[in-house]
C-alpha cells in the first residue's frame, strides 16, 4: 500500500461548482535559493543604507545636498 500526500486546494465560485486541484509545492533547493537571494539582498541593502548613513555623517559637504537642489531649482526657475 503506497502513502499519497497531496495537497489540495478547492475554490467555490459563485455558481457553487467545487473546483478542486492539486497545489504544486515548490521543491527544497528552489525555496533554499530563493530565500538566500532574498537574505542577501535584504541585508545588502541595510549594507548600502548604512554606508550612506556614515558617508553623511562623515561629510560636511552632503548634509546639504538636498538645500543644494533645492536653491539650483528655484534659480533656474526664477531665469524663465
């Protein structure tokens, strides 16, 4: 005697028909994958926001960048 196990998923639409199917489960090596890749990118990020963090705080010069953008904007505005 063979032990099945199965997963299945059933929608009831509108009209009350059971739509059953069989759920398709991801193997362990692509879930193994796809979670590193989501790990390394999450904490690349952090990386790559702290890195920016401590470039700013270390820099004078980009604390006011933002100011800087700002003035150019409204000078190239007030030459129209």
């Amino acid at each position: 005697m063979a032990v099945v196990n199965a997963n299945f998923s059933c929608t009831d639409s509108l009209t009350g028909e059971n739509n059953c199917r069989e759920e398709q489960s991801t193997s362990p090596g692509v879930a193994v994958t796809l979670a590193g890749v989501l790990i390394f990118t999450t904490v690349a990020d952090i990386v790559g926001n702290l890195l920016v963090i401590l470039s700013v705080y270390r820099n004078k010069k980009l604390r006011n960048a933002g100011e800087t953008a700002r003035a150019e904007k409204q000078s190239s505005a007030s030459e129209l």
